[in-house]
C-alpha cells in the first residue's frame, strides 16, 4: 500500500476540479483535502489544508496561479507545488518554477500520468509534460552570446572617426576624408567618448587601440 498523498486543488473551473478530485478518490492513495476556485481563497485556506501537494492553476479569475504559488510557498515551505495549466509559453514556465513551483504540467495530460506525477513531485521530482522539459532545455541551451565592449556600441560612422583619429587624422581632415561636415565630426566624436568612458583625443585614441587589438598603418 502506498501512503496517502494529501492533495489540494487550485483551479477556477468548477468542472475541471470535479474532474480533478473525482481522479484522486479513485486512485486510492490520494486525499483531496481542499477545491478552490479562486487564489485568495486558497491563499486563505490552504495554509489550514496543509496539503502534501498542490495542483495550481495559473489562469484564476482574481489573481495569478504563480502569484498565489509564490505567496503560499513561504507559509507551506514543505508542500510541493504542481502547475497544471494551458500555457505552454517559456514565461510562464520559469514565471511559475521561480515562484516556488516544482513541477508543470498541461492540462491535457492524460490521468495516469498526472497521478504519477503528483506521486513524482510528492517524493522530491521535478515533473514536466515532455514538450515543457524540452522548453526547458532549449532555453538552457541557447548560445552563450560574447560579452559586450563598449566597441560594439559604436555606430559604423563612429568607428569610422575613431579609426581616422587613431591614425592622427585632425577633426577638418575626417571631415574631408568622410565627406561630412565638420559639426558633424564633432558630434561623432563627441558620441564617442562617451561610449567610450573618455575625455580626451588621447584616452580615445589608447582605448581604441586596446580594445581592436589591430595594428595601425602609420598615416602616409
């Protein structure tokens, strides 16, 4: 005989909580010791519960299901919290698992496996449908894109000016060397200074060098 899971329902849908706890009756290690269909009720009533676990929704009518979890989460450090919604989307995964929730499941998971999973998330797993664990992943999985320099946040015509003015061109010559005009120039290099954290031609000039790492022809 498996020991009795004592389970609360979170879910606004009066049929679906039916459904729900009609389910753990007849599964015969289960409890259903609550079915609330709003967050500050079960925010109210819960904590009294005590539920081994909780089957939360996300879409309730006065407050978010991640919401509630995350409030309850503190009062009921020992519960464990199974999402069981529609949204498929990665916000509202992480949304919920950072708010306490241990598992996530859909709602369109079939009977059986949702009774295991609450038996998974009871003895300290992490239950997910396949297409949320792959979710999961993927986003653990995506590129490592390079840290930024402040080089990156040039615009092309600032490392134009900054390229020239590295290899001694003055402001008149950049000028006629880019075709612009000389207030131009001025902005350009006013720009970029301050993305460069400079003040001066100088520091400019010895920032450039060391973030390109590219040897400079000398100015013919």
């Amino acid at each position: 005989m498996r020991p009795v899971i004592t389970v609360s329902i979170i879910e606004d849908d009066p049929s679906v909580r039916k459904i729900l706890a009609d389910w753990l009756a007849n599964a015969g290690d289960f409890r259903c010791v609550g079915a609330h269909g709003a967050a500050m009720t079960a925010i109210a009533k819960v904590p009294e519960e005590k539920p081994d676990v909780a089957l939360v929704d996300i879409n309730l009518p006065d407050q978010s299901g991640i919401e509630c979890v995350w409030r309850l989460k503190s009062a009921l450090p020992k519960t464990q919290f199974l999402m069981l919604t529609v949204y498929e989307d990665a916000d509202h995964i992480f949304q919920a698992l950072e708010a306490g929730a241990s598992g996530y499941m859909l709602k369109r998971t079939p009977r059986e496996e949702l009774l295991a999973s609450i038996r998974q998330v009871n003895e300290g797993g992490s239950p997910m449908t396949s297409y949320i664990a792959r979710k999961v992943v993927q986003f653990f999985q995506k590129p490592i894109q390079p840290a930024k320099t402040p080089m990156d946040t040039l615009s092309p015509r600032e490392c134009e000016v900054i390229e020239l003015l590295a290899r001694g061109y003055s402001y008149k010559e950049i000028a006629e060397a880019l075709t612009i005009s000389l207030p131009t120039v001025n902005t350009h290099i006013h720009r970029t200074y301050e993305k460069l954290h400079v003040r001066s031609r100088g520091q400019a000039v010895a920032r450039y060098n060391r973030m390109t790492e590219a040897p400079r022809a000398a100015r013919p």
